[in-house]
C-alpha cells in the first residue's frame, strides 16, 4: 500500500491460509477507516511479487472482499474500495477482533521466543529493533520477514 495504508503480512507460520490473512488485513482496514472510500488497491500482481504469493491467492483475497461489497472492480480502473456505512457498535467489534488477533500473535511469537532462550524484555527488544528505525515508515516485512513491502 502507500504511506498511509495498512502493512500487509503473511506468516507461513500461521495455520490461517494466505488469502485469508491478506482478507482479514484489508476488511479490518477498510472497516476501520484505514482504507478510505474510493482509495485504489495495488494491483494483484504486484501484492503477489511483493508477499511472494501465488497472483491466484491475491486474486481470491480480492474476489472474497468484492463479494462481501468491500470493494469494486471495474475493467482498467482497478481495484478500489467501497466502504460500507459501518455502525459503532460493529467498529468496536472490530477493534475487538484485532486486538485478540493482535494478542495471539504476540502469544506465539513470545513461545517461540522463549524456546530460544529469550526473555519477554528481550522479545520486545527484538520487536522494536524490526520495527524501528530501520523500516521507513509505510513499509512491512513480506511473508518470508525479509525486506520492505511498500506500494
């Protein structure tokens, strides 16, 4: 995405498989705002080259956000979002669902921390070392976590 867009991630590691995880991504980024109304999608290639992803699971995230009426497509104006009206009550939902999202990831991350012999002040160390300075802001690490993913 741009700048200002939402940091697309796929973990090989994560049982979730890759269509839904960019899915899940993009439909929390549109819901929340993130991703306004009538903002252009990277096309399918590029999410694909830049994730390392098949261009066939990208095309399915994208087909599964257009059935659901997140987004639209039209023949050589690409992929863009159509925001729906979202209610307070489903916002907040929403923030729920990310924030539990959030927390097991740091759940696992955290396991495979220890199992290396990590402490958790480590762990959060090594987070904002990657996280840091060392990744221009608008930037996120492609599913093998190597290199930036921008658009």
């Amino acid at each position: 995405m741009s700048d200002d867009g939402p940091q697309l991630v796929v973990d090989d590691r994560d049982p979730v498989p890759p269509y839904e995880q960019l899915r899940r991504q993009l439909a929390t980024a549109i819901l929340d705002g993130t991703l306004p109304d009538g903002r252009r999608l990277p096309p399918i290639r590029q999410i694909a080259r830049d994730l390392r992803l098949a261009s066939g699971t990208v095309a399915r995230t994208y087909r599964e956000l257009e059935s659901a009426g997140l987004v639209v497509t039209s023949r050589g104006g690409g992929t863009k979002v159509q925001a729906p009206r979202v209610a307070p009550d489903e916002r907040r939902q929403l923030a729920a669902e990310r924030a539990e999202a959030l927390r097991g990831a740091a759940a696992r991350y955290l396991h495979e921390c220890r199992l290396l012999g990590a402490d958790e002040t480590e762990a959060a160390r090594a987070v904002l070392d990657v996280a840091g300075a060392a990744r221009p802001s608008g930037t996120a690490l492609d599913r093998t976590g190597q290199g930036p993913y921008t658009s």
